[in-house]
C-alpha cells in the first residue's frame, strides 16, 4: 500500500560542497556525527509532560523535538465496529521544515489501518453505545530530520502511559439515550493499554547510492528519495510512504523495505525497553 507524499519543505537546504561531502560519506559507511548506516541517533523520553493529558510524551531524537499528548473522552463505538473505540490524531508544528499535512496522514493511516496493532477493543465501554475516544495531539517543536520516525514513537509512548479512569454503568440505555456511567474518583483505580504491538515507522533514505536511516535534516536534502514503512516488532509491514524529488525502482524498493523490516526488531526492542524502564507501575 504505497501512496507518493510531496517531498518536504526545508528550512536549510546542503550547499554543493556539502551534498558532495554528505554523499560520498554515506557511499562509505560514515556520516557526519560518526554513525553507521543504520544507526538510530538516541531517543531521549520523556513521559507524563503534560500533567492534564491522559497520557503524553516527548522524544527527542538529534536536534528533532516531537511531543504527543493524548486527550480521552467519551464517544460512540464506529457504526462498523460497535465493540472498539476511536483514535484521531491531530499534527501540527512549529518548525517551517515539518511537512505537516504529509505527518497527519502517515500517522492516520498507521493508528487506523486494519490490524494496526492498537487494542481498539479495550477502548469499548458498552458494546454499540460508548467507547473511550483517543485525540492524540502532536507537535514538533524542532526539526532535523526523521519528523515521521520520532511522531510514531511519541504517538506509542503517549499512548501507553495514558491512564483511563474506571467507568461503571448505573442505569440502563433508552430509546434514543446512552446508559449513564460513572467515572471512579478514586484515582489510583485505572487501566493502560497494551501497545507494544502498535508498529513504528521506519524511515529509510537514498543517500549517495546508499541506504541510510534515521537522516539528519542535511542528509535528507541530500537524499535522491525516502521510504517510510510502518513495521510492527516481528517484521510485519503495514503502510508505505515515499517523498522524494526521484522515483524509486522495483528491485531497490523491495530491498529497501526488506531492510526496513530487519531494522523496526532493534528499534522496537531500544524503544520499549525505555519507555518500560520510565513508566510508572
């Protein structure tokens, strides 16, 4: 499922002797701040920012700055799946190098597409009547580089450290009403989802004949294309966005996506053993 995003606005484009330089460094397996290839720069989380949220997080990966807050209120369950809940998402950022309509829908299509991973039945409060409804409200704060690949994992922290109070229905549906609920003041009295089969982007760049991920905001100017691909931890692909001033050919996509699939294992296993180690029991 592949669909062509508008290449990226940005704020600082290589000058020639930079994209020279960028190029035939990633040709040789350097770069500019000494990782490999296929190195991610190291995510620093964040959790619990905004206190008034049901849930949040903030990432930083390199000089990109990303947070996501998620907002839960009560809704009907979709007329199609009567026995799950919503999420929505909402981008925006303060950073002119963030392609903000090109975020919004790659994040869409990875919370909403079936088998995305998220336990959309534990939203369910009355089967076909009420469901918890999710607004994740993203922002990036700064830009450079890999926006996409820092939102989704933002996205998943938020959603695993938000906190959904304990609901109890006291009275019984009417015609044309919902049943009434009561929310559990007692706040240590709450549930959490399991997201850890959520999948995470991972972004892959056609830099100087190479494939290199997690680019710099430099690297991607210098990037001949980017592939996105949504992955969950044991490899499965979901959704596929491309940007990029050059097509990609069949036989280097399809090995662009095999590399993506071997690297969503390592970052899945880095990203949720931090967010395990900063969340609270």
């Amino acid at each position: 499922d592949a669909r062509a995003m508008p290449p990226a606005v940005k704020c600082a484009d290589a000058s020639a002797g930079e994209a020279s330089f960028i190029r035939s460094g990633c040709l040789a397996g350097l770069r500019s701040d000494g990782r490999g290839c296929t190195q991610y720069r190291t995510a620093q989380i964040d959790l619990g920012v905004f206190p008034h949220a049901s849930g949040s997080c903030r990432l930083q990966l390199g000089g990109t700055l990303v947070t996501a807050a998620v907002c839960a209120e009560i809704s009907s369950p979709p007329a199609d799946r009567p026995g799950e809940g919503r999420v929505n998402v909402l981008v925006s950022s303060h950073s002119l190098a963030a392609d903000v309509p090109a975020l919004q829908r790659a994040l869409e299509r990875l919370l909403t597409a079936a088998g995305c991973g998220l336990p959309l039945e534990q939203l369910a409060i009355i089967q076909g009547e009420q469901c918890w409804e999710m607004l994740v409200a993203c922002a990036v704060l700064r830009s450079d580089g890999n926006e996409l690949d820092a939102l989704a994992m933002a996205v998943a922290g938020a959603l695993c450290d938000t906190r959904l109070p304990k609901v109890t229905p006291i009275s019984v549906a009417q015609a044309g009403d919902h049943a009434m609920l009561e929310l559990d003041e007692d706040i240590t009295e709450y549930s959490q989802l399991d997201v850890t089969r959520m999948p995470l982007y991972v972004t892959v760049a056609l830099v100087g004949g190479q494939r290199v991920f997690d680019c710099t905001a430099l690297e991607e100017a210098c990037a001949s294309a980017t592939v996105s691909v949504a992955c969950s931890a044991d490899g499965t692909q979901g959704a596929v966005a491309m940007a990029g001033p050059e097509a990609v050919d069949v036989s280097e996509l399809r090995d662009v996506l095999k590399a993506a699939r071997a690297q969503a294992a390592t970052l899945h296993a880095s990203f949720w053993d931090e967010i395990f180690s900063r969340r609270e029991p």
